[in-house]
C-alpha cells in the first residue's frame, strides 16, 4: 500500500512568458515538463534521481500519459504541481495536481507510467526493480 503522505512531494514553479502561446495562456504541451519537475523532486526525495538511476542499472521511459486541463494558467502564475506514486508493482505510475499557489484552484491533473529499462540489455522488466522499492521503502 502506498502511504500518499510520504510518496509524493509539492514544488512550486512560477511560469514565464516564453511558456505561453499565442492566446497568452500556457501551451499545453509544458505541462508534460512541469510534471517532470514535480517527478524529478519526488524520486530526488528519495535518493533515486537521474545519476542514481543510471548508476543502478535502469532507466525509466514514459510509455503513456494523460493531461487533463481544468483551468488555464498565464505567465508569472505561481502553481503548486504535487507528484504522488500511483503504482509501483510492474510499472510505476505518477499522478499529477497542479493548483493555483494563490487561489488553491486546481488547474491540471494527469499521470505518467513508466517502466524499468536495464541498462546493459536494453530489455524491459516485467517487475519493478528491487533497487526501486528499497529506495521508495517498498520492498516487501
């Protein structure tokens, strides 16, 4: 079971005007890269960044996501992007909320899964590496 209090983490980033589109809203596709933000924090929380990754012997590609756009955000907006472990089992799945900082509006939510990768042959794994729940404090 996952204890949502501790596996997931809150950032907060404030937009620019080089992340909005020509209607003055954020572009869409930048959220995929806020989400990544929040994803780096939460796996930084638990010692499992990019070098960590690497150095362990995996590697983590997105096989799916889903954005969901309640509310649109402008620039010099400060948002608050939790990132909280979903799944964990034979893939890892992040959900994401994005809210206003000042108001607490939600403006966005969505997920990504990703699955382990092994470094050296290239194979997907079918079960979560246990260098993954042990950092995450899963292993069973």
């Amino acid at each position: 079971m996952i204890d949502n209090t501790i596996h997931s983490t809150t950032i907060e980033l404030t937009t620019s005007f080089h992340d909005t589109d020509a209607m003055g809203v954020v572009w869409h596709g930048n959220y995929l890269k806020f989400f990544e933000k929040a994803r780096e924090a939460l796996f930084q929380k638990f010692n499992y960044g990019y070098k960590e990754m690497l150095e362990s012997g995996y590697i983590w590609p997105v096989i799916d996501t889903r954005v969901k756009y309640v509310a649109p955000t402008i620039a010099e907006q400060t948002l608050q992007i939790t990132a909280s472990l979903a799944e964990y089992e034979n893939r890892i799945k992040i959900n994401y909320l994005i809210r206003d900082l000042a108001s607490g509006k939600k403006t966005t939510t969505g997920y990504t899964m990703q699955v382990a990768v092994a470094t050296q042959t290239k194979e997907m794994c079918f079960v979560t590496p246990d260098i993954f729940l042990t950092c995450f404090g899963l292993l069973k």
